[in-house]
C-alpha cells in the first residue's frame, strides 16, 4: 500500500502541485504592475527549479563535505586526517594510479578509434549499417557488458576446453598458445577492463565526432584538393582544426564518465588484484567498512577532479555559441 500511495503521489500529487504553482503566481503577476511583471514572473518560474537545486544537489556537496571531516561514525571531528589517509595510503594510491591509467588509456584510444571510424564509415556505401553496429554497445547496460565480458576472458587451465571466446581463438590460431587469465593477471586485468569501456564507448565518440566531420564545409575541403593538398595534409590542416571544439567536447564528456567508473570494475573483478578505481573504493567505504568519513573524503575527490573538466566544458559551449 506504502508503494501505491508513493507513486500516485507521484503521478498525480507533483503535476497538481505544479498547476497550482503556476496557476497562483500568475494571479499574483496579474496584479502586479506591468513594469516589473516580467521580471518577477523570471522569479516565479525559476523558483522551483532554484528550491530543487538547492534541496538535491547543494545541500548533499555540503553534507558530504561535513562528514568527510568526520570519523567512521560521523560524531568525532577528525579534520583533514581522511584525506591524508587517500594520498598516503599505498592502496589508495594504487586506486589513484588505477583511475589515472583508465582517464588517459580510456581516453585517448576512445577517442582515436572512434576518429578513425567516423573517418573511414564517411566514405562507405553502407555508412548507416557500419556505423548502427559500432554504435550498438551503447544500448547494453554496464551490467550486462561487464557479465558479456567476463564470459569473453574466462580461462581454463593449459589443456583443457577453453571456454572464454579471446582464449579459444588464440588457442585456434597460435599454435602452443598459453592460455591467459585476463582478469586475475595483475599485469593484464586493468588493460582487460579498460577495453570493455572501449567497446562500450567507441560508437558514442564516433557519432559525435561524425556529426562534427559532416558539418566541415565540403568548399574548404575541395579548395585544398584543388590547390593540391594531399589527404592526410588536409586531415592535418583542414579536418582537425575545424574539428577541435568537437574532440574537446567528446574528451571532456569521456573524461568525466571514466572518472566515475564504477559498474564494469564492480561487475567483473569488484575492485580485487589491484583493479580498484575511486567509485569502486568509495562504495566498499561506506557500504562494507562503513566508514562514512572516508566514503565522503573520496566523494568530495571526485567531485574536485570532475569539476575542472566540467567548466573547460562549458567553456568550450561558450566559445562555440559566440563563434556560431
């Protein structure tokens, strides 16, 4: 009954609300004077918008910020001894250089493969087919691909069946091929988790960047083949200039997903042999150990590192509206 009484408030009780809302202000627009209508009826309207803002996304960055100065229990005031033990800590520091490993690897190749196949799809035929089957990743969940993947690196022992799909066919191709424990191998298992993002991510870059490939001017390109520029001088000083903004947007965009990373470590390996990342860490602070204060010093982290990425962002918005 708790459920059903939720969501009918839900449907019903919000859209009423927000009727009545805007039903009473603009009754009290009307009787205000025609001068300074407009700019209190701007005050109406962003009100609620301002209200939740404050309720679900201000007041918990403070909240966080308390408790992470706070002990274990959150009642003892401990300062910044939380984040002293992320940057001295040898195993957070091996989640550190685990979420830097994914920030740079994750990014770059992303980046670079879906370059290249926006560049390659644009001069095919069947641009649609290839690019829906690049694309296709996206619409399976972390979850699922975390369980598709593992299932692609599981291992057998040398001699027996290999059911993992990269084993079995390296075993069919190499001859006296070894098998490898992609996920349990130390110098093997963040690369291995790495590439899962890089699948998933790759068609995302390359929409994007196939967007931003179309809208060059086709009389910018054709006047450099005409004054003779070969193709890779008018992807270096044609095509890559006028497609900057767009590589800044996907990086930035890449950059702050890969930061939060969270569902395809939990999945696969759950942070063990040194695969953990921040959002892993965090998790396993206040749900396993249920130290609050340390899940909230790792909170206030990351939201620190995604901030800088998030204004070079808008930034970028910016600059490209005032260019438009």
């Amino acid at each position: 009954m708790k459920t059903i009484f939720m969501l009918l408030v839900a449907l019903l009780g919000v859209p009423t609300l927000l009727v009545g809302y805007i039903v009473l202000s603009e009754r009290l627009l009307g009787k205000a004077a025609r001068r300074r209508s407009s700019s209190t009826r701007a005050l109406f309207w962003i009100a609620p918008a301002v209200v939740l803002l404050i309720i679900f996304l201000v007041y918990p960055i403070i909240s966080t910020i308390l408790l992470s100065l706070k002990d274990a229990s959150s009642k003892v005031f401990v300062g910044l001894a939380n984040y002293k033990y992320i940057f001295t800590d040898p195993n957070m520091l091996l989640v550190l250089r685990n979420n830097l490993l994914w920030v740079v690897l994750f990014t770059l190749i992303t980046l670079t493969f879906g370059l290249l196949i926006a560049l390659l799809a644009d001069r095919v035929r069947y641009e649609a087919v290839a690019k829906s089957i690049v694309f296709l990743p996206m619409a399976i969940s972390f979850v699922a691909a975390g369980i598709i993947w593992k299932f692609m690196y599981d291992f057998q022992p040398a001699g027996a069946p290999q059911l993992g799909t990269i084993n079995a066919m390296l075993s069919a191709i190499i001859p006296g091929y070894k098998p490898v424990a992609w996920l349990f191998n130390t110098g093997t298992n963040n690369i291995a988790l790495i590439v899962v993002g890089i699948w998933m991510w790759t068609g995302f870059a390359m929409v994007i960047l196939s967007a931003g490939l179309k809208g060059i001017p086709i009389d910018v390109i054709e006047a450099a083949r005409i004054d003779g520029a070969s193709e890779f001088q008018i992807f270096r000083y044609v095509t890559m200039p006028l497609l900057t903004p767009t590589l800044t947007v996907v990086a930035t965009t890449l950059i702050i997903n890969v930061l939060k990373i969270f569902d395809i470590v939990y999945v696969m390996t759950n942070g063990n042999l040194n695969t953990e990342v921040i959002a892993n860490r965090m998790y396993k602070e206040m749900f396993n150990y249920n130290n609050f204060g340390r899940a909230s010093a790792i909170a206030v982290i990351l939201l620190i590192l995604i901030i800088p990425v998030m204004i070079m962002n808008i930034k970028r918005f910016k600059q490209g509206g005032a260019n438009g």
